[in-house]
C-alpha cells in the first residue's frame, strides 16, 4: 500500500524571509512586526495560552504568518523576489 503522505518545502520561504530582513529596501516597521511577531512567539503572554489545546498554538502560528506575509509581499511589490 502506498503512502498518502505529502511533504512540503518550506524553505523557500525561510530564505525569501532571511533576504527581506536583511534587504535595505523593507520598511523597518515591517522588520519590527516580524520581530515584535517571534517575541510573542517566544514570551509567555498570549492572547490565547499555551495551555489551551490546539488554539493556544493556532494565535502562535496565526500571527507569525501574517507577519510573513506581510513581510514578503513587500518585497513582491518592489519586483524582488
């Protein structure tokens, strides 16, 4: 019997993310959500706790990807990739 499993590649985002934090071009204040986003990744204060199964992570997770988002669709907007 075969595997269903499906493997994902994230690492394409982890470089584009690394070179938009490093580029002069990025705002800082999107340098500082994306900061601002892993301290609270990081720190005990939540919106939702830890503690809380399944939706304690989810405000984790939720807030990192929007900070990406954002991050990267600066520098989609600017024609580098």
């Amino acid at each position: 019997m075969k595997s269903a499993a499906v493997t994902v590649d994230h690492s394409g985002v982890l470089i584009r993310t690394w070179r938009a934090l490093r580029a002069p071009s990025t705002p800082l204040w999107k340098k500082g959500i994306f900061v601002a986003a892993l301290a609270y990744l990081v720190l005990p204060v939540d919106m939702v706790p830890d503690v809380v199964p399944i939706v304690g992570w989810l405000d984790d997770v939720g807030i990192l990807a929007i900070a990406v988002s954002q991050l990267l669709k600066q520098r989609t907007d600017n024609g580098v990739q």
